[in-house]
C-alpha cells in the first residue's frame, strides 16, 4: 500500500480545500420575461414552459380541458 514520504502542510492541505469549496455556490437564477417567476439561467421556466421566447414544455394545466 502506498504511504506518504513526507507529511502534507496544512497551508497545502487548505489551498486544496479552498478551490474545492470555493466552486460550490448557488445557481445563478433569473426572472422568465413571460411569467415573472425566479428560474435557473439557460433552463426552461417550468411554470409557463417558455425557453428563450419559444414554447418548450407542456405544462400539466393546459393538458387539461
């Protein structure tokens, strides 16, 4: 089994840590230009089905009559 030849900073230990840590952030919303809701960037509003101005999903109540 492999064994460390020396023992690991905690200066190294915590820059690794850091840019690990650092990258974990909340996804960036928006506000869909049709319906007002808060969505994620780049997906379909999944309130109105809307993407980039194009009908891109069906939504549950326009299936129904």
């Amino acid at each position: 089994m492999a064994t460390p030849k020396r023992r690991i900073s905690h200066a190294r230990t915590h820059n690794r840590k850091a840019k690990f840590l650092g990258a974990l952030r909340a996804m960036p919303v928006t506000i869909c230009p049709k319906c007002g809701e808060e969505i994620q960037t780049y997906r379909a509003c999944g309130h109105c089905g809307y993407y980039r101005g194009r009908k891109v999903l069906k939504i549950a109540e326009e299936k129904q009559p």
